[in-house]
C-alpha cells in the first residue's frame, strides 16, 4: 500500500513531535561552515604556532576537534576548543574520551565570540573573512602579550603577519596559506 505524500508527511511530523527536544544552542551565530582542515596543514598552523608542551591552545570552531586533538597528542599542551555545533562537540568530545585525552584536551560548546582567551598562548583559526573581523576586537582585547595566533586561509583585518607560509599542496591537490600573528 502506498500512502499519498500529505499523509506520510503528516505521519513523519507527528513522529519527529514525539521525539526529546535537543537543546537549543547557545547565543549566537555559526561564523563558518564546517570544513575540516586536513592533517597536514593541521600540524603546519600548530607548528608555525611553534606550540610547546604545556602551553594553552584555543580552537575557535573546533568542528570535529582535529586541531585539539593534534595539540594535545603530538604537542602534549593544555588544547581546548570551541564549538557552536552540539552534534560536533559530542562527536569531537567522544573521540577525546576514546583516546585518554581528557586531562589536557577539551571542546566547550559555546560561542566563540563569548569566551575568555586571556590564557592562551595560542590561537588557531580557519573562519570566513567577515568572522576573523568579527573575533579581531575580542582577540585584541584579551589575549596577553606574546600569544600567537594562527589564520587558516584568511588573514584577520588589518592585522600585519609575522610570518605567511603557503602549503601549495595538501595531498588532496588544494592550496592553502597559513597566517602567523604575535600580539
């Protein structure tokens, strides 16, 4: 038997109403789409970082915490990210758990724009153009003397970088550019 399209419509609806409510997410808005950032170019941004054993690092838009992950497996420092996505954060938070990882590596859902960065000696971002403006006047704002900050793909305003490195092939035949800031 085949049911008309309004019915199984109407029968789909009434079955998703039953289902628990996910929480809604936090204020604000998702500053770019998901798009993970290979291995390599990865361990590039936390190496241009220069990333230390012991060193805060911050993932702003952590996506599936690869970044983290990386910074506290191969660099051994204290990596949190932040993630506004809650399928991303119990995704990116379960690999953590499953790899021991919990004691120097997290992933906070939030807002990026409504975290404290005071800590970091490192930042690391892959945003669209109009976001790294948006983080700017909070990143100036916070972060101390010495911290790093490192821009995937897109610089950040009118910052100046200390370094610009380009990554002409990533095995899978795109480009990439990595931006160095030293406040």
């Amino acid at each position: 038997m085949f049911l008309k399209p309004l019915v199984l419509a109407a029968l789909c609806a009434a079955a998703f109403a039953q289902q628990p409510a996910v929480p809604a997410a936090p204020a604000g808005e998702k500053l770019a789409p998901y798009y993970p950032t290979p291995d390599i170019i990865v361990d590039r941004m936390l190496a241009l970082g220069e990333l230390r054993a012991g060193e805060s690092m911050f993932d702003l838009g952590s996506g599936d915490g690869r970044i983290v992950v990386m910074a506290a497996r191969k660099y051994h420092a204290d990596a949190t990210g932040v993630e506004l996505d809650q399928d991303l954060v119990r995704q990116s938070s379960a690999k953590l758990r499953s790899l021991g990882l919990t004691g120097t590596a997290r992933i906070i859902y939030g807002d990026i724009l409504k975290q404290n960065y005071a800590a970091a000696n490192l930042i690391t971002v892959y945003l669209l153009p109009e976001s790294n403006l948006r983080v700017q006047p909070m990143l100036e704002a916070q972060l101390k003397k010495g911290a790093r900050v490192v821009a995937h793909d897109f610089p950040i305003g009118n910052w100046v970088p200390a370094k610009t490195v380009t990554i002409p092939d990533d095995g899978e035949g795109r480009s990439h550019t990595l931006y160095l800031y030293i406040r």
